[in-house]
C-alpha cells in the first residue's frame, strides 16, 4: 500500500466501515469491553477486517476506539492498555498485509474538560499520547480520530499525535440534528480549529447518517483547504422489536458515496450499522473517480468552543476588546491577585455586550503568578461567555498556559521580529494551531520608515512559515505613535499597513489609542484614526467598546466600506437616534431581553454579535438591581462564584424563604437557561454550567429547607430513572417532602428499576417516586410500574418531571402524577391517607 497523500491526490480512498455493530452481530454482548472482545475473539477480528479489505476499502481501522486509559478503566482494564491496543493493530495487520492501512483508532475519553468535568488539557494529552504511542509500537500506519463531540477533546487528540507520532492524522468530530456537535461546535468553527492544527485530514463520521453529514462536508468543503474524511451511520438508527436497526441500505449509501465526493470528501467509509456489503457498494461507485476540486478562501479566523470571527475584507467588520488589561486599573489589579476574577469576567461580559467580537485578555499585575492568572482568568471568562480571545502576554509559560485552557482558536498578543521572541512564540502557535500577532519591532526598537516596519514583517512571515505556520496564522501591527511626541510618524504606521496589506497580503492590527496619549478629546483622534486606518486595510484594530465615538466610526466603517451588508446592524443600532449626541443612548440592546446575552442578528455565527450601547435603560436597571433578578441572572449565566453570596443576601437583607428562592429565582434561571438552548443561543456547556450554579445554590438552601424532627408519615423511596441524569427537581421534590415529615430515600439520577424496586422492598416503601426529564426516557417509569405489579408490592407510584402529563402517567398505569414538588407532597399526603398505617 502507497503512501496515503499521494494516493489521496490520484482518488477517493475507501474507509472500513462499523466495528462496534458488526461485533455485536457476531456475538458481543451488551456490557462486554469490545476492544478485549476484540483481543479474546481474533477470529472475528481478523474476518471482519479482511472482509472490509476484499470489499475495497484502503484502509482498516483497528478496534482500539475505545482504548484510552479512562474508557478501558470503566471495564478494570485500564492496566492492559498497552497489549490491548498493540494487540488489536496486529490483528488488523495480520488480517490485511502490505494491501491496506492500518489505522488506529482513537475514540473520545469519555470525559468532560474542566470546569464541566473533571479533566484537564493535560490529563487528555497523556491518555491519547499513550494509547497512541502503544499503536505507534505496534504499526499503526495512520490514526483516525473519531466521534469526537467535543472540540476541546479533539484539539488535545490531535495535538497528542502531531507531538508523539509521526502518522498521518485523521480528525473526525460527529454532528448531532441541527448541524452541531453535542458540545455545541458547528461545521465551520470547527474546519477553523481543526486546520489550523494541520492533520492530513478532517471531517465527520458517525452522526445521522449521510443525508444529515452531506450539509456538513459541503460545509467544510466550502471554507476549509485540508482533506476531507467521512464516515457516516447507515442512516438514523430507529428500534424495533427491542432490537437497533439501521436503515440505509448498501445501494442507498452508494449514493450518497458519489454525493459525498462531489461535495469534496476525499476519503469515504462507514461508521454505526454499516457493514462490508454498505463499503463494497460504495467502494464501487466511486471506483477510478478523482478528488472533486476545491478552492479554498484560507481566512484569517479566530474561534471559541461554538463562535467564529473570519477576518478580512469580505467579512463584516471586527475587532479586539481591550478593556481586560490590569494596567492603572486597581480594582482589576486587585481582583486579578485575589484570584477572584469578578471583575475580569464582568468586563468580558459588557464587552462582548457591548459588541466586541473578540476580547483581549492580559494578566500582568506585578508579583503575581502569572500563569495560573491567565488559566483561572480563560476558564472562567469561557464558563461565562462563548467569545474568541487574544491572549496577551509575552511570556511563553503564561502564553502557554491560556493555550491550554482556552477551547477554540485563539490569538497570540504577541511576538515580535527579534530572534530570540520568534523563537519561543511561534513553536506555541504552531502546537496548539493558534493565531500570532508580530509587532514590527526590529532589532534596535521600532523602525521609524514604514519599509523598515516592512522589512520586520517580512521576517517574522518567513521565519513563521519555516516553522510551520500558514499565512492565515499570522497578523502584524506596525505599532501605532504618539501625536503628541510623534506626529510626524502617525501616518508612517497606516503607510506601513497599507505596504505590508499589499506585498505580504495577510491581517493587520493596531492599538488605535495610543495614538492619542496626552491630547485632550482622546476620542475624537482615536475615532478618527480608527476611520482612517480602517479605509487603509486595518482588519483588527484593538479598541475600547465602551468609547461611543470608536463605536459610531465602527458601525459607520462597515455601511461605508461594504462591509455591514444591507447596513443592517448600523440601523439596529441608529434608528433611534436623534441629533443631539446625548440620545445616543437610545441605541438599541441586541441582547436577550431576559438575560442580557448578546445576540447576533445574521445568519449562523459567522458574524460578529451586534454592537449596542453599554448603558442598559433605567427601567432594566431597577428590575436587575433586586436580588431575586440576580440570582436569576447568576443561575441563567452560570455564575457559580457569586452564587452563595447571593442566597445569603436573599435569606439575611430580602428576607425570602428559602423556597421563595428556589421558586421565584433560581427555577426561572434554570428555566431561562433551558429557554436559551432551545433556540441555539445555548449550548451543552453552558446548560451545565446553569445547573451547577444551581446545585451549588441548593446546597446552601437545602439544610434550611428541611425541617428537622418530624415524625414519619410514610417512606418514599425517590429516584430520576435510568438514563436520565437531570435531577435538579427531584432533589426539590425530595426537600419537601421530607419537610412535611416523610421518610426520603433519595436514589440519585439514573438508576435502574431493579435498584429502585428492590430497595422499595428493603424499606417497605409507601411510596416509589419517580422523575423523568426526557421523553427518551420516561418509558423507563413503566419498567418499575410494571416490577411493582409483578413482585406483587404494595408502593404506589407518583411520577413527575417536565416532560410528564397526567395522560403519560395514566397510560402507563402509575398511581398519581404530580406537576411540582408541591403537588408531589399533597399527592403523597393523599395518598398516605389511603394507606392509614
Ligand atoms: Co437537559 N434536557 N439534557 N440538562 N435540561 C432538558 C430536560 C430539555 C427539555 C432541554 C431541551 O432540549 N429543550 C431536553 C429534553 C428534551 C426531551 O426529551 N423532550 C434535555 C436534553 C435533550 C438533555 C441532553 C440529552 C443534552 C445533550 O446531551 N445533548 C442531556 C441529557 C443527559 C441525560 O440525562 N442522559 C442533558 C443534560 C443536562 C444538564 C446536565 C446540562 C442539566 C441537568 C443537570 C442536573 O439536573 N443535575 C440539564 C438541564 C438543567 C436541563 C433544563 C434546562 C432544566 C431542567 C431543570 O432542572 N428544570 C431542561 C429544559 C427545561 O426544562 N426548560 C433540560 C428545573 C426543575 C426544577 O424542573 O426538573 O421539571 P423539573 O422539576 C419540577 C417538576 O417537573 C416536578 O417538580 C420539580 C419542581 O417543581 N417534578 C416532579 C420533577 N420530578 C418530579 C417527581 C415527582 C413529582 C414532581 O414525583 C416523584
């Protein structure tokens, strides 16, 4: 078999098709590890892979999808990594030879980064760059990376086997309905910070099958340059009788093979539910085709976990918030030393409030330890908002430190053209496929002449490029001047910008403010340099949103320059606006009435969140000001460390009940955040961010909402049924319920009916409760009903959750069902009554 680049620039190269089903098909049970079914059943193995080679497929991926350290733990295996993994790429090698690739398969961890979860970029680092190391050993000729839904997981992946391996890579995330990963990543953003780590190629697999994958390869076709890999379902899996049955049948997937290619993929397989006849079938069809031909535009881009910002002069116009910087700033300085970062995350917020696409994050405050700064300040500012960053800072551990902890593609605020500083910056950029910014500081300082400031830029493009970087990877600012001090050298810089915008053609950017230092009317320079330099090329300048006037010369740029299509955002901003500058004020909020989120008025993320005055209107003021609002509002934007503060000011100065709390403020928080999601303005992490605000406010309330020394008046044994892990109103309805003096046997979330009727049994429950969020898995509720019926118990069932109707309830035969968690203990009194002891 050739090398994998040159046969990928002759023809569509032929991926294997599922593993996991096919095992299941031929006699792995459920529960069993199927990488060590896998290694205990070489025969099935081995068959399986051959029979994907004789069915045309280039390349075979061994069974190590599951592999790492944390998923075979789940099985006690975790000490076998090394021969399980080695193991299953020699059978796939013993099964093919030298006719096909072997390529070791790496699957999610199973873990959630920090702060949702519990691991860091470092632990996923490690357990990739073990399992991959022990496929290295084994002969592993390239690694596919697959099924990832979070992209914070695949940059960790990805960059474990460019630093450990020298195999070609693979990058496949999996898209849910609607487009996004699970984690709330779309297409573009991720061809964004997936090619910007340069693995041979990337794509999707898995997902709804291959109409629902085709809009994503033609997608990433569109605006990425790399290769392009799919593996997709045989269609969305659907279950009858009991048993999961895939429906696209191999002539089906054909088809849509030849749609794939023309859409641009360059490599074609299967993933759930296909099997060697699906891969014989497409490998035909797509038999002596060549690559579909593809130009890419190669932006200039930048990226949080679910929003980009593209930068150039076809896209609307962007720039960088400048207002997280410690320097003449005490009360930053000073939160930013207390660890606190209060402050910090409250000017990201009005920032990106505010309109900026983009925020600058710089940590240097004296005599601190700089490093754990910028990892605290990243991780939470990213907790709170979905923005794209620049860290700033010249030193490489701390530069180092918010690579690590920010999901997404951030910029580098930066280098410069000295040797020494190119030397230790642009290794990073490389790594972990980040932007940098290069200052044109020369040698001996700032060059006067804009062809010196050229000749910097020049160099600091030639050494990135040697390092590995593209074009689109590196922005240059030719340093604005002084007026005051330097007037003579202000337009040597837009002069410099205009040079380097033609010879060198890459993104420029500029701390527009400093040309002001020391003038009265700072605003009136600032605007209209920003003006001028804009109409010379400037792409980023580097700004502070809260100036009106940077603002009014931003919108007005981007009617003027073509840049604000159909000058939709400026009228948003304007349509009120009178003449007399003091009602500028009037400008309009495109931020979610209910929770101050920005909001972004055109298609997608690719734009910018609309710009809109800072000062929110006085009537937004008094209803924010009160603590039930902002607790809401604590709740709804996952503010976890300003939570318990709140809930004490509630109890001591409102004097709220602790169940007025949860009722008025924290419910609707939660339910504002489930709101959000709905419309896509929310994703997974900050759902979950939402609900651990609100578990950590729980925990405050939850000792004065329970009454202590009540007699018994029954036992319930409560639980959130198997599947389902949303108990936030369970544990409600378990307060209450022990606050009018029942007995709670609270199961947690996701348990098993046996569990749940056994200990029914154990504590001859009264009562079995029972909690559903999902419609997916409130059938569970008729496994217990049906256990209680059949071990002839006594306990009668109340059932709730949002998803559940008094209809629902009837139809699966529970005794009663309960709309909240105070109905919940009136239906339960009622039904002690029936039950006198
Ligand atoms: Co998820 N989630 N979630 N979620 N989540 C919902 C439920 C959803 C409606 C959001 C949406 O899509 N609009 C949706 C379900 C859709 C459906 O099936 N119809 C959903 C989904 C899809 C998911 C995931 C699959 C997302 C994903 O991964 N793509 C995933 C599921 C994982 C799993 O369970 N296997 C998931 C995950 C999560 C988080 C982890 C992020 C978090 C849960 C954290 C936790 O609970 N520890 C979460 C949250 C917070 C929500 C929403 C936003 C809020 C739920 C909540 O706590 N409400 C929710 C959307 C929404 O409801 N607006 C949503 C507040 C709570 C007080 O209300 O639980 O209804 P509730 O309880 C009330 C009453 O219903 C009643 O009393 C309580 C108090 O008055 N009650 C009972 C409840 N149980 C009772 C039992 C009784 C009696 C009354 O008798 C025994």
């Amino acid at each position: 078999m050739g090398d994998l680049q040159a046969l990928l620039s002759e023809r569509i190269v032929i991926l294997d098709g599922a593993m996991g089903t096919v095992l299941q098909e031929r006699g792995m049970l459920p529960g069993q590890c199927p990488e060590l079914f896998g290694v205990e059943h070489q025969e099935v193995l081995t068959e399986i892979h051959r029979q994907y080679l004789e069915a045309g497929a280039d390349i075979v991926q061994a069974n190590t999808f599951g592999g790492n350290r944390y998923k075979l733990a789940e099985y006690g295996l975790a000490h076998r990594l090394q021969e399980i993994n080695a193991e299953a790429i020699a059978i796939a090698r013993r099964a093919v030879g030298q006719r096909g690739l072997v390529a070791a398969s790496i699957g999610p961890s199973g873990k959630l980064l920090q702060p949702m979860g519990e691991v860091t970029f470092d632990d996923l680092y490690a357990a990739f760059k073990e399992q991959m190391l022990a496929c290295v050993r084994a002969g592993a000729d390239l690694i596919s990376i697959e099924t990832m839904t979070d992209i914070g997981e695949m940059r960790a992946a990805i960059i474990a086997a460019r630093e450990n391996t020298r195999l070609p890579i693979i990058a496949h995330m999996s898209y849910e309905e609607g487009g996004r990963t699970m984690m709330g990543t779309d297409p573009l953003t991720a061809t964004i910070i997936m090619e910007a780590l340069q693995p041979l190629a990337i794509g999707a697999n898995c997902s709804g099958g291959a109409r629902e994958l085709l809009p994503i390869i033609q997608q990433m076709a569109r605006h990425g340059s790399t290769y392009l890999s799919v593996e997709p379902n045989a269609g969305l899996p659907r279950l009858i009788d009991g048993r999961t049955v895939f429906p696209d049948t191999p002539e089906e997937m054909a088809e849509y093979a030849l749609r794939l290619k023309e859409a641009g993929a360059n490599l074609i397989g299967g993933c759930c539910g296909t099997s060697p006849a699906h891969i014989q079938a497409m490998a035909r069809a797509l038999k002596g085709m060549t690559p579909s031909v593809r130009s890419a535009p190669g932006y200039t881009a930048l990226a949080s976990r679910s929003r980009h910002v593209l930068i150039g002069a076809e896209q609307p116009l962007a720039f960088i918030g400048e207002r997280i910087n410690p320097t003449a700033r005490k009360k930053m300085a000073q939160d930013i030393k207390d660890g606190q970062m209060q402050v910090v995350v409250e000017e990201a917020r009005k920032q990106q409030i505010s309109g900026a696409p983009v925020l600058d994050v710089n940590m240097g405050v004296p005599g601190i330890d700089e490093v754990l700064a910028m990892q605290k300040a990243i991780t939470m500012i990213q907790t709170a908002l979905d923005i794209p960053i620049a860290i700033d800072s010249t030193n490489p551990e701390v530069i180092e430190a918010g690579l690590k902890s920010f999901v997404g593609r951030p910029l580098i605020n930066s280098t410069t053209g000295e040797d020494k500083k190119l030397e230790l910056i642009l290794p990073l950029a490389r790594k972990y496929g980040a932007a940098v910014l290069g200052l044109c500081i020369g040698d001996n300082g700032i060059p006067d002449r804009a062809e010196e400031r050229l000749q910097v830029a020049r160099k600091i493009c030639r050494r990135a490029q040697e390092y590995g970087l593209r074009k689109q990877d590196i922005l240059i600012d030719t340093l604005v001047k002084t007026a005051s001090a330097q007037q003579e050298q202000v337009m040597e810089t837009i002069r410099a910008l205009r040079m380097i915008k033609e010879e060198l053609g890459i993104a420029t950017v500029l701390g527009v403010s400093n040309v002001s230092h020391g003038l009265p009317a700072r605003e009136i320079l600032n605007a209209t340099y920003l003006a001028m330099a804009w109409g010379a090329g400037l792409d980023l300048p580097i700004m502070n949103p809260f100036e009106d006037r940077m603002m009014d010369a931003y919108r007005a740029a981007g009617v003027l320059l073509n840049r604000d299509l159909h000058s939709s955002q400026y009228i948003i901003a304007y349509q009120d606006y009178k003449a007399d500058p003091k009602t500028t004020q009037t400008l309009r909020h495109a931020v979610c009435t209910s929770c101050n989120i920005p909001l972004l008025l055109t298609e997608g993320s690719i734009s910018a969140p609309v710009s809109a005055a800072n000062e929110p209107s006085p009537t937004q003021t008094s209803e924010e000001d009160t603590i039930p609002a902002k607790i809401k509002k604590a709740v709804l934007l996952g503010d976890k460390e300003n939570i318990a503060d709140l809930i004490e000011q509630a109890l001591h100065n409102v004097k709220l009940s602790p169940l007025e709390i949860v009722n008025q403020a924290m419910i609707p928080g939660i339910e504002a955040a489930g709101e959000l999601y709905d419309k896509k303005r929310y994703f997974l992490p900050q759902l979950m961010m939402a609900a651990e605000t609100m578990k950590t406010a729980f925990t405050i309330l939850r000792p004065l909402l329970t009454k202590e020394g009540n007699s018994h008046v029954g036992v319930i044994v409560l639980a959130t049924v198997e599947g389902d892990i949303h108990d936030i109103g369970k544990n409600i309805v378990a307060v209450l319920l022990e606050n009018y003096g029942f007995k709670v046997i609270d199961l947690g979330k996701d348990v098993p009916a046996s569990v749940i009727l056994d200990r029914a049994v154990q504590e001859n429950a009264d009562i079995i409760g029972l909690s559903a969020l999902m419609t997916t898995t409130m059938p569970r509720m008729l496994e217990v009903i049906e256990g209680v019926r059949n071990r002839g118990l006594l306990s009668r069932v109340i059932v709730g959750g949002a998803v559940l109707n008094q209809e629902y309830a009837d139809k699966i035969g529970a005794d009663a069902y309960s709309e909240d968690a105070r109905a919940a203990v009136q239906t339960a009194q009622r039904l002690m009554g029936i039950f006198k002891k």
